[in-house]
C-alpha cells in the first residue's frame, strides 16, 4: 500500500476520528463542520484501491509528505513531485506557485487535525486528566496509522528559521501548546492537577516527551507499538502532576 493509500486509511479508520465523528453527528450546531475524513474508498482487483476523492492539490500534498518522510525536507522539490504525481512541473505549478506554497499547504494538511482533536475535547467536555490521554491517543493513533505524517512534526527547528514559514511554525507550535495549557490549568482549578505547578512548563514536558518518543520512533524504524509507549510515558508524567 502506498503512502498516500496509508494516508487516507488513517484518516478513514483512526479509532479516535471515528470519535470525532460521531461528535459532530451529536451536535447539531457543528452541522457546519465539514467532516473531511469521511471519504468513499473503492477497491479494486483485490489489493489496488482506487481513491477517486482526491484532487490534484490533496493528492500533491500527500506527495510531497511521502518525499519529506523518505528524504527529507531536502530532498522536496518541485520536479521530484511532479514525477511521482506523473505530471509536468508546468500542470504542478497551475495548482501551487511554488515549493514554499506547498510546504505552506503541507503544514495546514498537518495542523487541521490538531483543530478536529481541539474541537473535540471541548464538545466532549472531558476532565483534564481525560482530555490529554485523549490529546495523546489521537494523535499516537493517527501516526501509527499515517507514519509519513510524524516527517513533519521533525520539522519546526528547520522551518521556523526560514521566513516564509515562521509564522505557519509558531501557530501550529503554540496552538498545541496553548491549547495543552488551558486544558492544564482547567484541571488546577478543578482540583485533579497540582495548583503549585507552573502550567507552561507541565505543557512543554507532556508536549517534549510526545515528540521525543515520537522521534525516538521514527529513528528505530518504528519498531515499537507508539501507542503503548508514549501512553505509558503519559500516564507516568500524569501520576507525577496529578493530584
């Protein structure tokens, strides 16, 4: 199965997106949510699978995710994707103007599941110590699914120093931190999180561990289960904060 087939399967069975599904069916109000994940996947001649929803913009952002996942950010470019999407550079550049729009765009494809994770905590209303088990087990589920989209969570360092990209990289850096920092001090309040604990700082530790294993992951060919590792860490780190 190729990686952007790997793509849509994660999003299309993710045990924790099918949670956020039904959330948006419970609520009546987020009937203006789009429910992007769900998609009508087809198959043919047993393992081919003909992927008929994809457009051509979608489809070169899985792309280019595939070729920062095998080579690196480095190893990006406008020809290179173009002959894997079995086009010329001329038809690729009448979807995006240039390699920095489509990394641009790969960096919103990454951040719009944080939004959907975001979403939906709050319509579940779940306690502190849920939500970020919560937080956690949706995305570990999502990369265990989708391992080429782990690639860009390696990419902040690098990204944030070009300019084109700083701003994208802080967005989507603070927002997780930001949001992990709510939900933090919303458990102080309610008493299930120490209230001495500097809420910034208990969030950089939840979020480096999750990016730490995350790397550790990518750099032992993901030969472990991500998902009982970094649960595991969380619950440790979780016992220590909790009350």
């Amino acid at each position: 199965m190729s990686l952007i087939e790997h793509a849509i399967m994660a999003c299309f069975f993710c045990p924790n997106k099918i949670a956020l599904n039904e959330d948006l069916q419970i609520n009546k109000k987020e009937d203006k949510i789009e429910t992007k994940y769900k998609r009508v996947i087809t198959r043919s001649n047993g393992e081919n699978m003909t992927i008929n929803f994809l457009h051509r913009k979608e489809s070169v952002i899985l792309t280019a995710i595939e070729i920062i996942d095998e080579l690196g950010i480095q190893g990006l470019s406008t020809r290179e994707i173009a002959k894997r999407q079995g086009i010329s550079e001329g038809t690729l550049f009448r979807h995006f103007k240039s390699k920095n729009e489509i990394v641009i765009a790969v960096l919103d494809y990454f951040s719009k599941y944080d939004a959907d994770i975001f979403d939906s905590v709050k319509l579940k209303g779940l306690k502190s110590k849920e939500a970020i088990i919560f937080l956690v087990d949706s995305h570990v589920s999502y990369y265990e699914n989708y391992p080429a989209i782990t690639a860009v969570t390696q990419l902040y360092g690098v990204l944030s120093a070009e300019p084109d990209f700083t701003e994208k990289i802080k967005s989507i850096f603070f927002g997780r931190m930001n949001f992990l920092k709510e939900v933090i001090e919303g458990g102080q309040r309610a008493g299930e999180i120490k209230p001495d604990l500097d809420s910034n700082i208990v969030a950089h530790i939840i979020d480096g561990t999750f990016r730490s294993i995350c790397l550790t992951w990518r750099m032992n060919g993901r030969t472990f289960p991500l998902r009982e590792k970094m649960l595991s860490a969380i619950n440790v780190l979780l016992e220590a904060f909790c009350q």
